[in-house]
C-alpha cells in the first residue's frame, strides 16, 4: 500500500508538473498562504512516530527557500493586523506554522528560519510544556517497545484484569494496548506501574517539548504562539464542553504564562467534524483558529485552513500546485468552501 501511494505522487506530480506555478498561483487568487509542521525526519526518540514522513533538515531549508522566492512571509500579529487576508491582495503571503510544541522546533527549525529572517506560530498544549507529561499516544508507543514478551507472559493476569476493569480487554496485550483511546488512557498509567516504565525519566532523558525559557526566548526573536488543546486529544471522540474547555483552558494558558496579547488556536489532529455552536461558543476568545484542510475557504470567518507539506513526500512547488489544482477543482464544482454543522 505504501508503494502504491507513492507512485500515486509520482504520477501525480509528474501531471502537476505542467502546470506554471506562477500561472495557478493567480488563478487561485489566495493571498494567504498557511503551511503545517511538526518535526524533522528520523529525531524523534519513538521509532513508531519515526514512521510518519517529516522533511529532512535540508528539505525543510529547501522549502523556505522556494517560499522566499514566490511568497513575503508574514507573522501571527501581521495576519490579525491585517484581518488575515482581506489586505494582502497581490502580495502572495505566507504563514509558517508548527503543531505539538516540540523542542525540535527551537533546536532545528528556528535557526533555519532565523537564518533566513523568517518568523513562524507555534501551537502548544499546555500539559506537555517544561516535558511535565507525555502525550497518550507516545505512552502506548513507549509501552509497546519496553515491555518484553517475557513480562507479558509472566504478569498476564494483572494486565489482563486492568483492561477487564475498562471494559476494552482484547485477545492479546499488544492488541489491548493498541485500543486504548483518550477516555481510556488512565490505564497506561496503570501498565506502567505494573511493568516499571517511568514516563517521568524517559522526558528527563529525552526532553520532547519545548520548556517555558525556550519559548520565552523565541518570543523575543519574533516567533508567536497559541493554544493546541491541552493535552491533545481527538476532538472527534469528545463531548461538545470538553471541546470548549480544552479549546479555551489552552488558549488562556498560553496567554497568561507568556504575557501574550492575542489569542490564538489550532485544533489537534483535524477540525472536519467541529460544529458552528463551538466556534460560536468561542468566538468571544479566540481571535483567530487553524485548521489543516488544505487550501480552501471556511464558512467561519475568522477560521483558516492549512497545508501540511511535511507528509506528502514531494518538493513543496509540487504539493503547493497539487493544492491549488484540488482548489480550482472544488472551485468549479461549487465546493470551494468547507461546511459545517
């Protein structure tokens, strides 16, 4: 399957690849232009989350180089200044973005863009900063690689009866753990007693996250941040006030800790199934949130959609013009803006 996707982009990109890209980007007529990231290529210390597809340092360097020579970057302050778009008409701005808060974003991306005089955003969930707790995800990844068969095996029953507890026993430990969702995820606490794996001194040996001096620092050299959630979450599986709180408890963090005079928020993971009565409900709060869509329009005013570019794999002309094609597409078909509930 995975080949397959990739000669799908080959093929894809070779068809893109006619098309001038100064030629779609006037069609498109999008004045602002946001683009995603989360990490860098083979640094995370989980080799699960090593999977995923991150650009390698040179490729991220790649990317702003070309985003320097078709587009004026623009940070966090000028796009609320400015009412994000409306008075960026023939300017061709973008935005960078990054999702998670992760320290690979101070040690890595930030002198990239330093170098190049580029500001960017950071989305940050609260409970994670200074590496005070791992996300839920991660803890099952770590679970999974420390706990040998021997162990599984020999504690069979302890486990077994944690998971019976929950409800969401499956036929093996692997598979248990595989299951266990957001409004399960006590339990991982729970196995990592049972078979001494300690969190705490796995973020001690390797800080993940941003800590508050490094964020300081990078709000004086211009970067912005915002809220993320707080402890991130698939907003899918939660109850509408649940999504109010850690929408609003993350953005009033972030800007409490760091003395911060805009509000801003990203949702975790995707915001396809976020209804109008949240946006509504938060309005009052937030100035200004972020999906990651693609390019496209929002029935949300003050709602923007991003690119992510780290996961497609190919050179980011290729996946800026693969998305102004689906635009233009969707423009023609009268499905150009996104809708909601």
């Amino acid at each position: 399957m995975k080949k397959l996707k990739q000669n799908l982009r080959q093929l894809l990109g070779s068809m893109i690849a006619i098309f001038p890209f100064r030629m779609l980007q006037q069609l498109t007529h999008r004045d602002l232009l946001v683009i995603n990231y989360h990490s860098i290529k083979d640094i995370d210390p989980d080799p699960i989350i090593n999977r995923n597809t991150y650009r390698t340092v040179e490729e991220f360097e790649n990317d702003i180089v070309f985003l320097k020579e078709n587009y004026q970057f623009v940070n966090i302050r000028d796009v609320l200044a400015n009412n994000w778009a409306s008075k960026y008409s023939g300017k061709k701005c973008v935005l960078i973005t990054f999702d998670d808060g992760l320290r690979v974003v101070y040690d890595v991306f930030r002198p990239i863009l330093l170098k190049h005089g580029v500001s960017a955003t950071v989305f940050l969930n609260p409970c994670f900063v200074d590496n005070a707790a791992l996300h839920y995800q991660r803890k099952k990844n770590l679970i999974l690689h420390r706990v040998s068969n021997v162990e599984i095996e020999a504690k069979r029953a302890r486990w077994k009866n944690i998971f019976s507890e929950q409800g969401i026993y499956c036929e093996g430990f692997h598979e248990s753990v595989q299951a266990i969702d957001y409004s399960h995820s006590s339990i991982l606490n729970d196995l990592a007693r049972l078979f001494d794996v300690d969190f705490q001194q796995y973020l001690m040996d390797h800080p993940i996250y941003l800590s508050s001096g490094q964020i300081r620092e990078m709000i004086k050299e211009g970067f912005g941040f915002g809220g993320h959630s707080m402890d991130h979450p698939k907003y899918d599986e939660l109850h509408f006030d649940d999504q109010l709180s850690q929408t609003l408890d993350s953005i009033e963090w972030v800007c409490a800790k760091f003395d911060l005079d805009y509000r801003v928020f990203a949702f975790p993971l995707r915001d396809h199934l976020i209804s109008v009565d949240l946006f509504e409900k938060i309005k009052e709060d937030c100035e200004l949130s972020f999906g990651v869509r693609g390019i496209g329009d929002d029935i949300i005013d003050n709602h923007i959609q991003r690119m992510d570019v780290e996961s497609k794999a190919m050179d980011i002309e290729t996946v800026i013009k693969f998305e102004f094609v689906k635009y233009l597409l969707r423009c023609v078909i009268g499905k150009n803006k996104y809708k909601r509930n």
